[in-house]
C-alpha cells in the first residue's frame, strides 16, 4: 500500500462538476492499492500517517503531526501508484489491486484513519474521473509504502 501525502490549505474533490469533499487545512492523501496489501497494511499505514510530524510547531519546525494540529483530511484510492515503469514507456498496472479487493481495502483504510484521527475523513468516489484541486503548503509531499518499513 502506498500513499502520496500533501500538506495543504485547501483541497476539494469534484466529480462529474460537483464537489464531492472539501477541506481547509490539513493533508490530502492519494491511496494506491495493491493486491497483497492486507489489514497490516492498513493499520500500520494510517497510524503513520497520522502521527507523521509534518505540520509547524511555534518556532517553523515541522514537529506536529495532523493529530496535533487537528487537521483534516482526504483520501483519494489512486491505482497508478501502483505503476510499474521499468519496461517500455507504458506503465504497468499489474500490481493493483483489482476493484473487488481494493474498494473493501480502500474503505477499511478510511475506516481506520477516521477512527485514528477521531474525526471524519473527506473521500473521493473509487473508479470515477475525479478533479482533484489543492494549494499545497510548502510544499510539503511525502510518499509512504508500508512494504518499506524498515
């Protein structure tokens, strides 16, 4: 599983030209699926993401993590984190889950991160054509894979 976590002031997710989740500060997170992610996965990751200390503290030093500042949050399932770029120019999405198995992982990723945060979460709609708009803050973007934790 692998995330792509942005800082923001603002993000919103528009789909079919309607706002479907909009939020002030905090992080939007795009959420790539694979096919042998598992609930470990799952929990390690928002647990991680939740406490990952990449908000300012009084003195400018990224030393608050979302929990801190009571931030609020996106999270968007993107397949194409998933992409293989070795061979060609085409990438292969080989390595994504397919829907069956990412939209239970995807909405358990939720799950889990709401009850981490204590609050609800903003999403996007798994498979539509989504408009994601963000000012980002710094910028700061982090990439996560919770088959990396060592």
């Amino acid at each position: 599983m692998k995330v792509v976590i942005q800082r923001v002031s603002e993000a919103s997710v528009t789909i079919n030209q309607k706002v479907v989740s909009e939020m002030n500060s905090g992080v939007l997170i795009l959420l790539g699926i694979e096919a042998k992610d598992t609930q470990d996965d799952i929990l390690w990751l928002s647990k991680k993401v939740a406490n990952l200390r990449i908000f300012n503290d009084e003195n400018e030093v990224m030393n608050r993590s979302l929990l801190d500042v009571e931030g609020d949050a996106i999270v968007v399932s993107q397949f194409t984190l998933q992409a293989s770029t070795k061979k060609g120019n085409r990438p292969s999405y080989l390595k994504a889950a397919r829907p069956e198995i990412a939209i239970p992982l995807y909405e358990s990723f939720v799950n889990q991160f709401e009850s981490d945060l204590g609050k609800k979460v903003g999403t996007g709609e798994f498979g539509a054509d989504m408009k994601i708009s963000l000012l980002n803050d710094g910028p700061v973007t982090i990439i996560i894979d919770s088959k990396n934790r060592v």
